[in-house]
C-alpha cells in the first residue's frame, strides 16, 4: 500500500535558476536542485502554472522500490490526488443540517396548518404608510412607477410575475444586513439588533422564489430577463442604502405593500377559477408547516402573510432612523420588562454602560 506525500520544501535551493532545455528549446524555472522532482512549467506571460510533483513513499512491506511519481496542478488539481478527508469526511461543523425558518411564530407550532387556520391568521389588506416628506415621496412614486413595466411585461401570468418579484424582494435583506455587518465591524460596536433579521428576511424572500420555481418553470428569455433585472436593483440599491438606509428602507415597506396587493389578487384569480390551485410544492409545506394536502392557495396565504410582516418591518426600521434611534435593544428590553419576561430595571442604563458590546 501507497501513499502520496509532498516533496519537503528544504530540497529547494533559495534562489531560483532557469535552464535551457535543448531538445525543447524552452526554457523552465526551476525550483530545486533537482528538477526531475520539483519544477514549474514552462514559463508564460498570460497564466504562468506551478506544478508540483509528489513522490509515493515505499511501503515497508513491499519488496520492490518505487520509482512513480504523480504531478499536483494548483489550478485544477485531478481529484484522485486530493486528500481523503475533502472527498469523503465533513468537518463537523457543516455535519448540523440547518433549515430556513419562517417569518411568524404562527408557522413555528407542532400542529401543521390548514387553510382556515392561514385565513385565520390577522392580516391588514389596507396598511399603507403615507408620504411624510420628500424622501418618503420619491420613495413612493419610485416603487408606483417601478409596477408599470412589470404590469405591461407579465400581464396575467401571476406564477412568473411572482418570479421576478422575489428574485428582486430577496436583495434588500441581504444588501443591508451586509452593510451593517460592515459597519458593524468598522465602528466595533453592535449593531443594534438589526443583521439577524435583515438576512432571516433575505432568506425568507429567497425561500418564496424556490416555492415558486417549483410550480413553474420560467422561459431562457424570463431568466436572462430576471438576472438583469437583479443585477441592476442589486447596484442601485447598494448605492442608495449608501446615500440614505432611512430611503431604502422606505423603498422597501412600499415594495412590500405591492407584494401584498399583488398575492391578494392572485388569491382573487384563484378563488374565481382564472388560476388553477394545484398541490403545493414539498418545499412549501415543510417550510411553511403546512398540512400534506395544501395547496397553492394555502402558499399564496403563507407568502402574503410573509410580506405583510416585511412591510410593516421595513417601515419601522425607516422610521427609527429618521428618530435616531436604530438600537432596538433598549425598547426590546422595556416591552420584556412591560410583559414579565425579564426582571425589571433601567433599560437605558443597561445597554449604554461601557462594558456593554
């Protein structure tokens, strides 16, 4: 039995030498004093390549020496050469399957629910946050003038539309949550309280467009439409939550007020027979708690229930940064204490002393 070990790096001279090749009329770099066991490539201005070549160790109870060899490329390394633990062991860290977890406690019980029980589940249809100042109205009128297109392009396909929607509603999240992770960083302080939900929002909103992937199967032309349309929201939104995260925010409570209108009429077409209700997806009724039998209705109910929760959310966190005071840590505590979850005692005073994060 063999085995593959590396050359030690104490065969290597200190300097490097090149030699000319006669036969080849190359010239290569070499990196030991023995360059049938360690050398580079021939030399080239584009992607220069190392190879490193390994020597099998003679095993003691063999009879006959070995003289193979097996060359390593650091770019595109030949899977048989790659240690055993990357092939077939996992570190324990990754050994925990962790799954996305919904929105609202209400998806979080034993029970798994029905239909009555998601139309049971308090919604407001009619929440909508009125313009109060000029950022909050170019805010409005972005996101009003942002459906026009999206109306024209889809019309009545709901399935696609919804598509495009959460292909888009899934980067906020992920945008925001990074840049407070930044600053987070920069400034060394905590952030408030507010990553951990920013990215349990982005997930969420990714885990409505894996639903909807499985109920259709979008065109290569609605893909590369959807990819560009990503792309270019990624950018802008990165570069407004830059300029104004009180505006981002706010462009996002209106996205999500859209996002309730539009599942509500889904539910319509739906429940008037334009769409069908097929079964629900696998992926909904484990993520969702849903019972065996659900169905697309009982997805459409789930989602918007999901968007309603991003929606009031959005404009809240908009808010608290318009008031100066974005460390949702102080007024958590006070409702633990209001509510008897936690001892009472002065809530500013224990999350601004100075050994506190």
């Amino acid at each position: 039995m063999t085995t593959l070990a590396p050359l030690r790096s104490t065969q290597a001279t200190a300097a490097a030498k090149t030699m000319f090749n006669a036969t080849t009329g190359r010239r290569f770099l070499s990196l030991s004093s023995t360059p049938s066991v360690l050398f580079a490539r021939p030399c080239s201005i584009i992607a220069p390549a190392t190879t490193i070549r390994y020597q099998q160790e003679r095993d003691p109870s063999s009879r006959h020496p070995i003289q193979q060899s097996r060359a390593f490329s650091l770019f595109g390394a030949p899977k048989a050469l790659l240690p055993k633990a990357v092939q077939n062991e996992i570190p324990d860290a990754l050994m925990h399957q962790t799954h996305p977890m919904p929105m609202r406690e209400e998806f979080m019980g034993k029970k798994r629910l029905s239909t009555k029980d998601l139309e049971a589940i308090p919604v407001d249809l009619g929440f909508h946050r009125e313009p109060a100042g000029m950022s909050d109205w170019i805010a409005y009128h972005v996101v009003k003038s942002m459906r026009i297109p999206v109306d024209l392009f889809f019309r009545t396909k709901y399935i696609h539309r919804v598509v495009a929607l959460e292909t888009v509603a899934a980067v906020p999240g992920m945008v925001a949550g990074m840049l407070r992770h930044l600053r987070s960083l920069r400034r060394c302080s905590h952030d408030g309280g507010w990553i951990s939900h920013l990215l349990h929002e982005a997930e969420n909103e990714r885990m409505h467009l894996m639903t909807w992937m499985k109920v259709a199967q979008p065109t290569l032309f609605e893909r590369a439409l959807v990819t560009a349309v990503q792309g270019v929201f990624f950018n802008i939104f990165f570069a407004l939550y830059m300029v104004s995260d009180r505006t981002a925010h706010r462009v996002v409570g209106y996205l999500e007020e859209q996002a309730v209108i539009s599942y509500t009429h889904m539910l319509d077409e739906i429940q008037a027979g334009v769409l069908e209700n097929g079964p629900a997806p696998q992926i909904a009724i484990d993520y969702w708690n849903l019972e065996e039998n659900a169905t697309i209705r009982d997805v459409c109910l789930a989602i918007r229930l999901d968007e309603a929760v991003h929606m009031v959310t959005n404009h809240h966190l908009s808010d608290r940064i318009q008031l100066k005071q974005e460390d949702l840590r102080v007024d958590i505590q006070k409702l633990q204490e209001e509510r008897g979850m936690v001892p009472k005692q002065n809530a500013e005073e224990v999350w601004s002393k100075p050994n506190k994060y």
